[in-house]
C-alpha cells in the first residue's frame, strides 16, 4: 500500500529524528480567537483531525507537549482527553518551559519540533531540529519556520504536522494500515 500523503525528501530528513512535538495552543491548536463568557470563563474550539493527529503521534512514539501562555479548564479537559501529559500553562517564557520537559523526557533540543504562531514561541523554535508554523503565523515566525501547513490553525494544521513527523519516522503506513483492511 502506497499513501496518498508526499512531503519532500529534505523536510523528511530534518524531522527523522523528532522524539517530541512542542505546540503553543492560540493560533496553532486553536484560530486563535478567544470566547468569554459573562462570568469570564474562556471556551475554545478545537479540531477533531488534530486530536486524532496527536493521539496517533503518540503510537508512533513521538511524544506532544503543550507549552502555553494561558490556561483554561477547556484547554485542561481537551488535552486530558487526547492522553497529553507534558503540559506548561500560563508561561510567556517558553524556552524554559520546554526545557523541563526535555528534561522529564530525557531527551535533546536536536530531538524536538515546535509549532508556533507568535513571537512567544520563536525560542521554542529556534532551539528544535525541526519548526512549523500555520500560514496565519505573525510573519517573525512563519520566516523562520521549516515548514508552512496548508491549513490554519485551529483548522487541522497540527494534523499536518503530525502527519509529516509520521512520515518522517516510517511509522505513517503502519498506523493507516488498520483503517483500509
């Protein structure tokens, strides 16, 4: 069996390696936009085909992590779902953030991804092997970033990127297999 998904040779050299996905959740995990209600409570909205993304990164042995500067108990809920335990919320300094958990992990900066939109995520991922960005990144972090997703935020882009780090790993067509038998 062949997929269907292609990404270019050079892209899937520099994330070969990736054994953890940082992701920033506004603008990447999200669009961006933030809902309060009367009482203040924040709600988001967030994209099946990425929870489904990063449920299959994790049995391809690669690892998310979430390195926030908010916090809410929608965003708590939802990571609790998705089996994310390498969570930081409400850090504006992320670098330090992801370092603890590169710790925890006993891994590298030469091991890991990130998934920024804004500037608060750029020493996050200057520091990884491997940076993507949705196309409604500030243009700071687009410009710096390996690969552009052709979905937005919120949208299916950490999809994409799981999908490519997948790929990357040749675990893709063992995790699909099970779905056309």
């Amino acid at each position: 069996m062949k997929p269907l998904l292609n990404f270019p040779p050079d892209l899937l050299l520099k994330a070969q390696n990736i054994r953890v996905l940082f992701l920033d959740v506004d603008g990447v995990l999200t669009d961006g936009g933030l809902q309060f209600t009367a009482e203040g409570e924040t709600s988001k909205r967030f994209n099946t085909l990425d929870g489904h993304g990063l449920k299959l990164l994790q049995k391809a042995g690669i690892t998310p992590a979430v390195v926030t500067g908010r916090d809410s108990p929608a965003l708590r809920l939802r990571l609790q779902a998705l089996g994310i335990e390498q969570a930081r919320f409400g850090t504006e300094d992320k670098h330090p953030a992801a370092q603890e958990i590169l710790n925890a992990l006993g891994l590298g900066w030469e091991q890991a991804a990130a998934m920024g939109d804004d500037w608060p995520d750029l020493p996050m991922m200057l520091r990884c092997a491997f940076a993507a960005a949705p196309p409604n990144a500030h243009v700071e972090v687009s410009g710096r970033a390996h690969y552009i997703t052709h979905t937005a935020g919120g949208n299916g882009a950490v999809r994409e990127v799981c999908d490519l780090l997948m790929v990357a790993s040749g675990r893709y067509v063992d995790l699909l297999e099970p779905y056309l038998s």
